[in-house]
C-alpha cells in the first residue's frame, strides 16, 4: 500500500482507496496500471484545486474594472488566455459594459462548476474502478446453469457491487472497449451497498498508449518540472495522462456532479468536442454548449492549469 499525504489518498490493488470523501476501488489492475492509476489520483485534486485559484484571480481581475488598456501579466494572462480559447471571449474585445457583464458571468459559471465538481471529491460516494473489461463474460459461470443469447452476457463483478447478473450489452452500454476509439467510460450500475455507484472502466487502449511513451505519465509535479519540447499539443499530454480520461469521465457522474453532470455536446462537425481543436472551435462558436462540456473543463483543469500550458 502507498500512502500520498499530499492528497490523503491511498491506493492498493484490491483496497479501498480515499479520496477526501470519494471513495475508490480498483479491481483487475496491474502493479503498474496501479502506480499510473496512483499519480492520475493525484494529478485530478492538485490541477482542479489550481484551475479554482486560478479563476478565483481571474473574477478578481475582471471585477476589478481592467479595461482593453490595462496589462495583465505573468499567470494571469496565461489564465485568461487559456480561458478564452476554451468558452469563449470574457475580456478582449468586449468594451461595452453589457459585454463585460457577460464575459463575467461566464466566468462565475465556470467557477462554480468547478467548485461543485471540488465538492463532489468531498462528499462521501463510491466508485468502483475497472483496469479492463474482464468482468464481461460471454458465458455464464457453469454451476449458475444460465445459457446466455447474444446480445446477452453475464456481469462477473461481485454481487454486492452489482454484479452477478444477466445484461444486455447493447442495451446499457456495457462492454464498450472493442470500440478501438474508445480510452475509458463511466456507467451507473445499481447495488445493493451504496443504493447504485460509479463505475469507471479503463480500456486496454488507454493503458497502451502509455506504455508506448510513457513520457507524460507520470505525477503531474514532475511532469511540470520537465522541459518539454517547443509547442507541445495539449492532445498528446492528455492522451499519455490518465488523470484526462479520469477528470473527463468523473464530470459525467451525476453524484459528484450534484445533480448538474457536465455532457459531451456535439460541435459543428456533428462529432463530440473532443480534444484541443474541437473544443476550441465549440468555445469560439457555441460558447454556452462549451460550458457544459466535459473535455472543455479536462483542458482547462488539466492542460490549462497544472501545465500552464496553451498550446
């Protein structure tokens, strides 16, 4: 077991892990898809409590009256910049009082999204982490005497969980990583534990990119320590990051989102905003959709703050 003060997180195989008041349990997973499970636990409570410091001084700044001739320098412009790319203009170019008024409540929004999502991690819930999908079986156990008919298969995952069950693999979206596209997704089971919790499976895919570089997989605190190369895309950081697919999926829990779950909306190519140039296109043309959008938020939390990054 590995104990991370830093962020009164502990995580072993098997084990309960901790999360302030979100609690964690990985089952089927590696040593080593543990130890990158374990700097992505990390990696998601430093960058989001950044990116609310980080816009808390970005309403200050905004409120304080700065007009278009005012300078705003160092992290703040690197702030604001990353902002704008992602949900749209909030201070360049809005010289009229009803623009500014807006461009600060998109702000305020923004924050408190990110506070709620800050208050989901405290509030005691359950989710249960999956390293493959090797709890999907075509064929029932033999003692249970059960025949399965496609699309039928059996839910292998312990019966306090929810598990031991016939489902219908297209009918809720279990047993989606042989979609080659596909890095992690998060489904609602029901249980007779928790009264239904969060499960969220990583998919082989995921944890192969990484092992092909693992450059960017390790903790976040090292990973700004390092000299990356000019113009690094903020695409390949997250992709070799697991801390982006578990903020992404995390934001569509509707128990850590309060009630309020972040979507995955649709851009004008009519494909999910996904990565830095969809969800900068959706910020510039649909910035309310960008403010619901859950790769938006991943960058801005992740990419945008913790790397200080905009490229």
């Amino acid at each position: 077991m590995k104990f991370l003060s830093s962020f009164r997180l502990f995580l072993a195989v098997d084990f309960l892990a901790l999360v302030c008041g979100l609690e964690m349990s990985p089952y089927g997973c590696s040593p080593e898809e543990t130890n990158v499970l374990d700097a992505a636990y990390g990696a998601v409570n430093y960058a989001l409590m950044r990116a609310i410091d980080r816009t808390e001084r970005l309403i200050y700044i905004l409120e304080d009256d700065y007009g278009p001739e005012d300078e705003i320098l160092g992290f703040d412009r690197s702030t604001l910049m990353v902002f704008e790319a992602i949900f749209g203009p909030v201070y360049f170019g809005t010289d009229q009082p009803a623009e500014r008024e807006r461009g600060i409540a998109i702000v305020h929004h923004i924050q408190d999204t990110l506070r709620r999502y800050d208050r989901g991690f405290e509030a005691p819930s359950f989710v249960e982490l999956r390293c493959s999908e090797d709890w999907v079986l075509a064929e029932a156990p033999e003692e249970m005497n059960i025949d399965l008919i496609e699309p039928e298969a059996w839910d292998d995952r312990p019966a306090h969980l929810g598990g031991q069950v016939i489902f219908e693999t297209n009918a809720n979206q279990r047993h989606r990583c042989e979609d080659s596209d596909l890095y992690a997704y998060k489904l609602w089971v029901p249980d007779s534990t928790y009264g239904g919790h969060d499960l969220l499976v990583f998919c082989p895919s995921t944890f192969a990119r990484i092992w092909e570089d693992p450059s960017y997989s390790i903790s976040l605190r090292e990973l700004r320590s390092r000299q990356l190369p000019g113009h690094t895309p903020l695409d390949d950081i997250c992709d070799g990051n697991l801390a982006c697919s578990m903020i992404h999926e995390l934001t569509h829990s509707d128990v850590i989102m309060e009630g309020e779950p972040l979507y995955d909306e649709v851009g004008r190519d009519n494909r999910p905003a996904y990565g830095w140039v969809r969800i900068t296109d959706l910020g510039w043309h649909y910035p309310e959709k960008a403010g619901s959008n859950a790769d938006s938020y991943t960058f801005y939390i992740l990419g945008g703050f913790a790397l200080l990054s905009s490229s």
